[in-house]
C-alpha cells in the first residue's frame, strides 16, 4: 500500500467512525479516530457486572447471511465471516396475563400458520402481511455509495414492489396493526413510540429474519466493534481512546483539524464527524455552518426516544424459555412522569456462553422514553430519589419477570439499571436518543447531506446521516463519505483492496488521551 501522505481526523470511535477509518486507510489515507472513551463502539457496547455480562445494542444484524446484499459491505471493513451467528426458528414469544401466547416465527410460512391458528378473523389481512413480507425480501436496498448507475438498476429491479412501498410508507406500525381484530396479533406491531415507526421497518425486519438475514454474532456488538478494530489495526489505523474532542478547527472556510479537551491540536487534511449530530453542528463547530433547513431539521423532527435498560443476572439456567418473551401487561407501567408502558420484553441471553457462566443467565429489559430530561435532573438535583426511582422501575421489572418465572427472585445475584442520563453520559446522543432520526411513516429512509454548508474539507457519518441508524449505518454512511473524499483528492477509491495485505501491514497504536480529558 502506498500512502497519499493526507490525513483525515475522524470524531468518534462509535461503528461510524472506525469503518470510516478502514475505508480511508484502505484507500491510502492515514486515518486517526478520536474517542472520549476507555472503549470503542459507542452504544455499540456491553459492560460487565460480577459475572454477567449485559449488552445494550445488538438484537440481530443485518448482514448475517454470506448470500445477503449487505454482507458483502460488512467485508470490507472486516472479516465478518469470523463470527459465530445464531439464529432463531422463532424470534420472540409474545403472551398476556391470562394466559394467552403467540410464537413469532422468523420463517413466514411458520408465522403465517401460527397468526391463522390464533385469529382466523384476521385470515386476509395475515395473508396480505405474509405476502407483504416475501415480496419486501426480494427488495434491494439503494447503497447511498453506489452511484447513480448503480441507483437506476436497483430501483428498475425493485419496481414491482413499488406499489407496495409506497402503501406502507405512509402508515405506522400501529396504524397497520390496526387492520387486525386479535389483541395478541395486533401486539406484534409493538405501542408506545415502537407503535409509531413506520410500518416498513416492521415488514423489512420480517423480512430479513425470513432470509436468515437477522442474526446474533456470538458476544454481541462488540464482537463486531473488535473486528472492524482489528482490521483497523491491520492497515495502520489509529485509535485514540480517552481523547474528547472540544473544537473543529476551521480555517477559511475548511476545516484543518481539532483541539481536544486536553488544548492539544491534531492538524488533518479532512475532519469527518461520527459523533452526535446536534453536539458537530452547535458545540464542535459552533453553530456556524448551518442554514435554515438544518436548523429545522434540528428543531422539529423527531429522533428515537431514549432507554432505561434493567439488567438481571441470574444464576439459573433458562435454557428453555424463549430468546425474546414479551409480556402485554394487565395495567400500564408509569416509567417516568408522561411515559407508560402497556408491554415491556425481557432478552434471555441463553444462546450466548459469553455473557454468564454455565447454569447462569443474563437477562435485560429495554424500556423506551422521551423524558429523558427527567432523568437527567434528577440525577443532578437529587441523587438519592434518582436511585429510588431506578429501584422502582427494577422492582416491577422483577415483578414481571416473577410472573413468567415463579420463584426466581432468590436466584437473582445482581441487578442494574441503566437511565437517558446513563446514554447521555457515556456516548453523547442527544436526547439520550438509541438510534437517532425516528423513521415515522413518510418520512423514509433516504440519506441526508454529510457536508455543512460553507464549510469544506468535513463529512459527517453515522445516524445523524441516515434516518433509522443501526448498526448497518456505519459502513452505508462511511462508504459514500470516503468515496466523496477520494473523488475530491483525485485518488482512487479501493475498498476492501487491501485486505489481503492485512497481515504484513503494522499494527494501529492505541493512545491513552491526556488524563481527565473525559
């Protein structure tokens, strides 16, 4: 490999930021990534409590299927096909308080029959959603750094599902559920804020599922992170760990590097920002390169909610209970002060050896809220009822878990209860928000602009860049900004060229940044 001698200053270690690192180092560029953390990966990430393990973002993952059109963009930010991945025969076990359950298949023709079984009065609209969910797994995802050759075929190949698209487009999952009589059938479409996605994200996740194209690597996301790390590593990439960025510096109208917390400069060529959009535009930069639609963007659409997260390890061997288990409950939980909740889902981490000893189980539920502000306040005014209300929440959570677990109480060996203010603190999100834009019903998925206005030399990428984020929202916004890069500097873009040349190349060097500047 031969270097081009520029260099490109990359804000935030989160998924973002290091494929946006492979694909600069494998396209010749020195890249260094800059993290305000001991660890990579953002709210890719898991922590460790006794002897469990607790993970925060990896459900499934688009891209787990050789033969899926993502797997290809995984491979080239690192060797995917290392990952050990699971799948389930039936991904979620939904039930209610009398009793009542229903077993979500991955496989549609399994689904099918179960939905039929359980509400034959819904038998055409189940058809329609069955119908619906092989006929989106044959859609082809537009890659934002393919070119417009590449756009054109893709949207001829897709144009019999158009008429599909954009009936679905324009409704909420909760509005679609509402085509089905059955309570338990109607529950599959989720409440609350999931209830407000679109309608798409819901048929699409079934979709993939159905492909075998939704599966879990064994040691959930940060199995992933330290794979794009390595390859990292391989190149010659750099990782800053502990270095938090204070200012992109600008100089006539381009960007020319960043001044950490620290006061240190690190001059670049490009500065590109993986960190939260809002924090890029109106702290790092200052509110100086925007216009009106940004600010409107900024000001009136709407982002995913924030999470409190209730962690459980149990040292009990759970083997038998579904991956995913969710209760629709007898009475709604008050979570904070605006937001209740009328289902709550507990993840059985059985399939994963990593995250608790043998005869041990890790267990967490995920509880979604706008009122992160309460939490934030609270945690800042008074201690002490922040810790309260963080018991509270973990004892219902524990009162349900009872319900579907009698007796397990005593085996329970440690708890914890992450808060919005938990997400906030650690990665930076604004809002606390878990994926950033929301994708409501007509909004769709299309990318928006990685540059600033008046502002050269920059991109951003990362879920401020594509509605829905996620983790396949690191090499799909990463991908295009670099190749943008290489067409301005006239140098050739060649991602995953590189990759076989990953053994001979030195290592990265991971730089513990300047004490205090987290």
């Amino acid at each position: 490999m031969t270097q081009n001698e520029r260099k490109i200053a990359i804000v935030g270690g989160g998924i973002a930021g290091l494929c946006a690192a492979v694909y600069a180092q494998e396209c010749g560029y020195q890249a260094e990534v800059l993290e305000m953390h001991e660890m990579a990966g953002g709210l890719a990430t898991s922590w460790h409590r006794g002897d469990y393990t607790f993970e925060t973002c990896m459900h499934w993952l688009w891209g787990s299927n050789p033969h899926g059109p993502m797997h290809p963009r995984w491979l080239e930010v690192c060797d995917l096909d290392r990952l050990n991945f699971v799948t389930w025969d039936k991904f979620a076990h939904i039930e209610n308080e009398i009793g009542e359950s229903l077993e979500v298949f991955s496989n549609v023709d399994r689904l099918e029959k179960e939905l039929l079984n359980r509400s034959p009065q819904d038998a055409k609209e189940i058809r329609r959603l069955c119908d619906a969910v092989r006929s989106l797994g044959k859609f082809k995802m537009p890659d934002p750094g393919g070119g417009w050759l590449a756009g054109l075929w893709t949207m001829l190949g897709n144009a019999p599902r158009l008429p599909l698209l954009r009936e679905l487009m324009h409704l909420s999952a909760k509005g679609y559920g509402k085509r089905f009589k059955d309570p338990l059938v109607r529950s599959l479409f989720g409440e609350g804020d999931v209830g407000e996605l679109s309608a798409l994200a819901v048929i699409f996740s079934l979709a993939w599922m159905n492909q075998g194209d939704a599966g879990y690597p064994i040691g959930g996301s940060q199995a992933l992170i330290r794979l794009i790390e390595e390859r990292l590593r391989s190149l010659g990439g750099r990782i800053r760990l502990g270095a938090k960025v204070d200012r992109i510096l600008v100089d006539h109208g381009a960007a020319v590097g960043v001044r950490l917390l620290s006061g240190e400069t690190i001059p670049a060529d490009w500065v590109i920002s993986a960190a939260d959009g809002h924090a890029t535009i109106y702290d790092l930069l200052e509110g100086k390169f925007t216009n009106r639609a940004i600010d409107k963007l900024y000001g009136e659409r709407a982002t995913f909610p924030s999470y409190l997260q209730v962690s459980l390890g149990i040292g009990r061997d759970l083997a038998a209970l579904p991956a995913q288990v969710t209760r629709v409950l007898e009475a709604p939980f008050e979570v904070d002060p605006g937001t209740e909740l009328k289902q709550v889902s507990f993840r059985f981490f059985n399939f994963d050896p990593t995250f608790a000893a043998a005869g041990k189980t890790a267990v967490t539920c995920f509880l979604p809220t706008r009122n992160y502000e309460y939490w934030v306040h609270l945690h800042q005014t008074d201690p002490n009822d922040y810790r309260k209300e963080k018991e509270r929440v973990a004892q219902f959570i524990v009162c349900e878990l009872e319900k579907k677990i009698p007796g397990v109480r005593p085996a329970i060996e440690v708890i914890d209860v992450s808060t919005p203010f938990t997400v906030i603190r650690y990665t930076g999100n604004w809002k606390g928000s878990m994926e950033g834009w929301f994708v409501a019903p007509g909004s769709g998925f299309k990318m928006l602009p990685n540059t600033l206005p008046g502002l050269r030399q920059f991109m951003m990428v990362g879920q401020w860049v594509m509605p829905g984020g996620g983790l396949p929202s690191g090499p799909m916004t990463a991908r295009p900004a670099i190749r943008a890069i290489c067409r301005h500097d006239r140098v050739p873009f060649t991602p995953g060229l590189l990759a076989a040349a990953k053994d001979f190349a030195p290592p990265a060097m991971h730089l513990p940044g300047p004490k205090g500047a987290h």
